[in-house]
C-alpha cells in the first residue's frame, strides 16, 4: 500500500496540521502565550489521533463480529451435514430392518426388531413410525396350532409385543402421545398396564391369555369392535382396571370368553358395550361413566356387579340380559324383569 493511501499517514498530517495550524493562529493573539498556544494545538491534534484509534478499534470489531459470524454459519452448515448424515444412517437402518422382518430365521426377526426399536430410542421422532412397523407385524396372519414352527414364531410375536410397551410413555408423562392400530391382530400375554396411548384399534382382534389394560391412560379414540377374548397358554382374562378413556370407547360386539375386570375404570367419552357378550365374571364396580353408555343386547352369562360409581344421563339398557340363577347387583336406578327362558333384562326403574 502506498504511503499516501494510508489512513495513519493521513492521521499523522492531520493531527501534525492542525498542531500547527491552530497553534500558529493562537501565536497571532498577543494575550496567548507560547505555552497555551502549544498546549491547544497539541490537543487539537490529538483529538485527531483518538479519532482514529476510535475508528480503527471499530473496524476491528466489525472484522471480528464478521469471522465470529462466519465460523457460525460454518458451524451450522457442519451441523446440517452431520444431521443429515444422521437421518442418511437412521434411514437405513429401518430400511435395513424393515427387510430383515421377512427373514425365514426367527433370531433374524427377533434381531430386526431390536433393531427398530433402538432406532427409535436413538431418534424419537421415529417411534410413531416404528410401533406402526411393529403393530403391522403383529397383524400378520398366525395360527396357534402349537406346532414348532408356530412356536418360535409365537416368541418372535412376543418380543414385538413387548417392544411396543417398551417404547410407550407412561400413564403420566409428557410429550408425544403414540396410536396403535391392532385391528385383526392374534395377540398373546398383551400387557400395556400403566402406558399413556394416543388411539387404540383392536377390532376384530383375538386376545389369547391374559390381557392387561390397568392403569392405562387412552387420550384417543379406542376400538375393540367384533375383538374376543381366548384361552391360550392361560385362561383369557381380561383386566381394565383404573383405565382411564377420555375419548370413545367401543367395546360393541366384543365377546369376552372369560372373567372381565373394569373396576374403577373412568369412561369419559362416548362408550358402548352393545351387543357385546359376557362368558363368565364381568367386575363393573365403581366405574364411572360421564358420556354416554350404551349397553342394548349385552349379555353377562356369569357373576355380574354393575354397580356403576358414576352414571352417565343417556344410558341404553334394550334388551341387556343377565342369568337369573346367577349373583347380580346392579345401581340403585336399575331393576330386574323376568324372561321366560330363564333369563332376566335389565331395565330403569320407573319414576
């Protein structure tokens, strides 16, 4: 750079000029002295070299701001390609064990699955997508013959089953809420007790062993339409007690082959047992029901306690029927009407 375009070289003439200048001038009035004159000159001078230094000390911090700014959008654009080298890898992974569910081998199935699952772990904003996975492959067609084939698929079924209560929150938690879709699924040994579950589909369901639903909070709609409880390696209970449904709950046409439990089970929304049959026990005690509660053409075969906490206005009772020589008790509001074939229908009392 040449001495002349320099921004000091011009600060050093100017701050000389002005020593001079004003200096010279203040020389010319005879009441300022030599001193004064030199003092006020040097000041004006240097007034000029703190402008500069002030100057220069600002250009710096621009300088400094601009490669603090560029190191920034360097460090988010690595942060970028390292997230999407993320994603890249997590892709590929679930594309990786998506196929390996195919797998002739059940230590393959059973390793794919685990493998969904830690993904999930590993990247949350996979785990509605991977219990989608795992609910699709509960809804393969499977038969409980009990035959060895059909028994190492049964433990492959299993692990998935756990997996999904696995990755579900519980009842309590906070964030994401996930939906299951089971609808014509054969489960065995189902247990989501104490989870927090978005919407739940079970329709035309089998529920092999012991189905555990206690404790759980259902924030969606829930769906057991046409779904039946079956003996399998266990009798068939099925045990929903403390639930909470805060959205429909529809159980029409379900056939419970064994004992049922909903005590103190809260049912919030729109519920309905219509047409749904009772086997065995069915424990309806200190529910409360605070929408509506259908229960037209519903059987209970065994002991039956309806002695409901909580009665919704609309309830339907045509036709719902109970065993007169078994041990039934029902809410204050309720009465018996005798059938000639043995059985009894519940109806409201009248007013």
């Amino acid at each position: 750079m040449k001495l002349w375009r320099s921004p000091l070289a011009w600060t050093f003439f100017a701050s000389v000029a002005l020593l001079l200048g004003v200096g010279g001038w203040l020389l010319t009035d005879p009441a300022t002295s030599r001193s004064d004159a030199l003092k006020t000159g040097g000041l004006a001078g240097g007034a000029v070299v703190a402008l500069y230094a002030l100057w220069l000390n600002d250009r710096r911090r621009r300088v400094e701001e601009g490669r603090h700014d560029v190191e920034r959008r360097r460090h988010e654009l690595e942060s970028q390609r390292a997230e999407q080298d993320r994603e890249r890898v997590a892709d590929e992974r679930f594309a990786k064990a998506v196929e390996l569910l195919g797998h002739t081998a059940d230590q393959v199935r059973v390793g794919a699955l685990h493998a969904l699952a830690g993904l999930a772990r590993s990247r949350p904003e996979y785990t509605q997508t991977v219990l989608d996975v795992l609910c699709s492959y509960l809804r393969r067609p499977f038969s409980h013959t009990r035959d060895p084939e059909q028994e190492r698929e049964l433990t492959v079924r299993l692990t998935a089953q756990r997996l999904v209560t696995d990755l579900l929150p519980a009842r309590d938690a906070e964030g994401p809420v996930y939906d299951l879709d089971l609808t014509g699924a054969r489960l065995e040994y189902f247990d989501l007790s104490g989870k927090l579950i978005g919407g739940l589909l079970l329709r035309y369901a089998e529920l092999h062993s012991s189905t555990n639903l206690s404790g759980c909070r259902f924030t969606g709609r829930v769906y057991f339409t046409a779904a039946g409880t079956e003996s399998g390696r266990l009798i068939g209970y099925f045990r929903c007690r403390g639930a909470v449904f805060e959205s429909h709950a529809w159980f029409s046409g379900t056939a419970f082959a064994e004992d049922v439990d909903f005590t103190d089970t809260t049912f919030a929304g729109e519920t309905t047992f219509k047409d749904a049959k009772f086997a065995k026990d069915a424990t309806f005690g200190g529910v409360r029901a605070t929408g509506s509660l259908d229960l037209r053409r519903a059987s209970f075969a065994g002991q039956t306690d309806l002695r409901f906490a909580s009665l919704p206005a609309a309830v339907s009772l045509y036709n719902t029927r109970v065993r007169a020589e078994k041990d039934v008790r029902l809410p204050e509001a309720w009465d018996f009407e005798e059938l000639h074939d043995g059985e009894l229908r519940i109806v409201a009392k009248r007013g």
